[in-house]
C-alpha cells in the first residue's frame, strides 16, 4: 500500500495522470487487503475526481469493486502494469523510501502521500 501510494504521489508530482491513477487504484486495492478502508476511500474517491465515468464508480466502495467478478479482468491487468516487486524497484530507482513508526501508522502515510495527489 505504501509503495503504490508514494509511487502515485511520484508520479502525480512528474505530471503522469495515468500512472498516477493506476497507482492509486493499486494502493486502494493493497489498503482494502490490510483492512485500512480509509486509505481505498480516499483513493476512490481520488480517482473519481478525475474520472468520474471509472470503473470504481459503478461500485458503492472500492471493496465492492474488488469483489464484482466483472472487474477482475481490470484488476489483473493492473498487476500486470506494476506487481510489487517491480514497485519497489521503482521506488529504489527514484530514490524514495517508505517510513512508518509507532507515532505514524501505515495508513496515515499513505494518506499523507494521496493527499499530494489532489493538489
């Protein structure tokens, strides 16, 4: 979830709308996995700013999107666009590192990073 959020905040910050967008699908996607619905909120609705005909519209939440069978097909060519390995790879190559501690959760980074994406 960190990876792709900070990948989207990367990539929002070089003017790279789709892959911004893809990244943060991703990071919804990777945050509804560890229960931080907050995070797949907030990237919801990101995306729907900018798209609001998206796919993730047609679903009341990003994790009803992730369980409509209709949507798998997308969902597998994101992986295909970025796995994880490949996430950090990217991050490694932009000289970004990912933090969390106990005063700072995961979640709250992510955040902090989406919240770039909407200025």
């Amino acid at each position: 979830m960190l990876a792709y959020a900070r990948l989207a905040r990367v990539s929002h910050e070089r003017r790279q709308s789709a892959g911004r967008d893809r990244f943060i699908i991703l990071c919804g996607r990777e945050a509804c996995f560890a229960g931080w619905l907050d995070v797949a909120t907030a990237c919801r609705d990101l995306v729907l700013v900018n798209n609001p005909r998206h796919l993730l519209a047609h679903s009341a939440s990003f994790p009803d999107a992730l369980r409509d069978p209709e949507n798998t097909r997308f969902f597998a060519q994101l992986d295909a666009f970025c796995p994880f390995e490949q996430a950090e790879h990217l991050l490694r190559e932009n000289h970004q590192t990912l933090a969390s501690t106990v005063e700072v959760s995961a979640g709250e980074v992510a955040l902090a990073d989406l919240e770039h994406c909407s200025q």
